[in-house]
C-alpha cells in the first residue's frame, strides 16, 4: 500500500502525525538503552518482559514513530523492522538510527493496510500505536498470522480507566469514569485533521487474543515511577519515556494505571 491508497483515516492520521512529529519527538525522551512502553512507568529493564534471547530475533514494530524500540532492540542485535503511517516520525527514526549506527528498517505503512512480508516474524511489539487502528481485532489477528509458532506479541494499549476524567472533590480526589465499556476516545485535532485512540476493556483486548489462536503470558498494569523524587540521572536510568508534560500528571498516573500491557505467544500447535 502507497499513500495514494490510503483511506481516509489513513490520511488524516499521516495529516496529523506529520505536524506532531517534530513537538512530539523534541518535548518527549525516549530511551534506546531500555525497551519502553509507556508514560513515567518503568521500562523492560524493570518489567522483564521481552523474550531472550534478543540477537538475532526478527522483530516488527507498529506504530513505532522513531522507532526507539526497535532502535533499543537493534541494539541487542535483533533484526528490526519498524512501521509507521507518519513519514516524518520515521525520518527522526531513519536520522537516529545513522546518529547511533544501528540498523532498522523504517517502513511507512498504515496498520490498516498491513503489506505482506517475505518471513513471519519472532516478536511483534507496539507502544501505544494499536489504539490508533480503526480495527485492532483485526490487527492483532493479522499479527498472529504474521508471528512463527511461538513468536511473541507484546504491546501496550491506553488503560480504559485512565479515560475517565480527574477529579477533585471536597478532600479527595479520583477518576470520574461514565462509562467503562464505552469509554471516552482520546480525540486529537490538529493540521486539519482529526484522529482518536479508543481504550478498550481489558477483557475486550483479552478476547481479540484468544481468538486470535495466541496465549496470554502476562497482563500488567504498572503504575508511574515517582519521578519528583527521581535525579535526572535516576529518571534517565529507569523512565524511558518522560515529558515534561506527563511529570505533571504523576499523581494521576502513580494511582491509575495510564496503559495496560499484554504479553501473548502464538501456539506452537493449533
Ligand atoms: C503515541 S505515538 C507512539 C509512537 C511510538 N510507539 C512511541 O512510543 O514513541 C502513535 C504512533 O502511531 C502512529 N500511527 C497512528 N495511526 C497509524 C496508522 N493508522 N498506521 C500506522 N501508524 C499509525 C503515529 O504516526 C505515531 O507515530
């Protein structure tokens, strides 16, 4: 699939990503010393999740913006391709990747409209790029398609609970949540385009793996390090994702999980 054959959805997320990328991948630092998977929680260092061994481990990310992950995984001398509808979050990632002499293969695509690959794959890993799909059923269907019989998908989806609203009330304070089946979307406008990541129930996301003939190995909901307390140099070491703008909600993201994290193999046997 090419740009000119992408659906409208396709093109409002490039619109919009395109526009972000610069602000998104300035104001953000992301580590590729440690395998991150989402706002002020700790890393792979930390959570033990990913496979090993990592060398030699034909690897996809999706929805990878510059690829931190795959360039972390690149590292440990996996064989990583990295997916992304944003040509110009890919270039801060191609840019990376000279700058570190590390070798990825940046790939714009729409999750939508996966291309077929020449080899199935040992690990399929996204931090919070499968919200974006319009259809993460499906996705997480064309991933076990995509995996080796014991291949590992591991991702992170935003927490259904984190939807919900903050709120102060007399003494206290907490999430205001209307409805946890059907929660809010994360609607973002912006270069003339609206997009939106939807958080699903967590037994939804449980369903969609079942199905899609995969085990479930973990569920986890970390919450946030305390980064107020933590050096630059302790926050470097164990945050791989930090803003400025997410320190601000560390209250919010130490008492409600900000994103969930699935880890899930395909069988060796149907
Ligand atoms: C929240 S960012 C996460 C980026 C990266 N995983 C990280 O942790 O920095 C979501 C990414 O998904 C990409 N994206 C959004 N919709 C997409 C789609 N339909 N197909 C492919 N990538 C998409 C965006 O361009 C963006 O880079």
């Amino acid at each position: 699939m090419t740009a000119s054959t992408w659906t409208e959805a396709g093109i409002a997320h490039e619109r919009f990503w395109d526009e972000l990328a610069e602000p998104y991948q300035r104001d953000t630092r992301i580590s590729i010393t440690d395998f991150h998977y989402g706002p002020l929680i700790p890393g792979d260092r930390e959570l033990k999740l990913l496979p090993s061994p990592l060398a030699g481990r034909r690897c996809l990310e999706l929805g990878a913006g510059a690829g931190q992950n795959s360039l972390f995984l690149a590292k440990q001398g996996a064989l990583c391709t990295a997916v992304d509808i944003s040509a110009a979050q890919l270039d801060f990632g191609r840019a990376l990747a000279q700058k570190e002499a590390l070798q990825v293969d940046f790939l714009q695509a729409d999750l939508d409209q996966l291309p077929t690959f020449q080899e199935p794959f040992e690990l399929i890993h996204s931090a919070y790029g499968i919200p974006f799909s319009s259809n993460p059923e499906v996705l997480i269907r064309t991933c076990a398609e995509m995996l080796v019989p014991g291949g590992h998908l591991l991702f992170s989806m935003g927490h259904p609970v984190f939807a919900g609203e903050w709120l102060e009330l007399d003494e206290d304070q907490g999430i205001f949540l209307s409805n946890y089946f059907y929660p809010r979307p994360d609607v973002r406008e912006g270069n003339d385009s609206v997009v939106q990541a939807i958080a699903y129930p967590l037994s939804e996301c449980v369903r969609w793996i079942k199905a899609a003939g995969l085990e479930l190995l973990d569920l986890r909901e970390p919450p946030a390090l305390p980064v107020h307390l933590l050096s630059k140099a302790e926050t470097d070491e164990r945050v791989p994702y930090y803003s400025d703008d997410w320190a601000d909600q560390e209250n919010e993201l130490s008492r409600f999980p900000v994103v969930a994290i699935f880890l899930a193999r395909k069988k060796t046997q149907t």
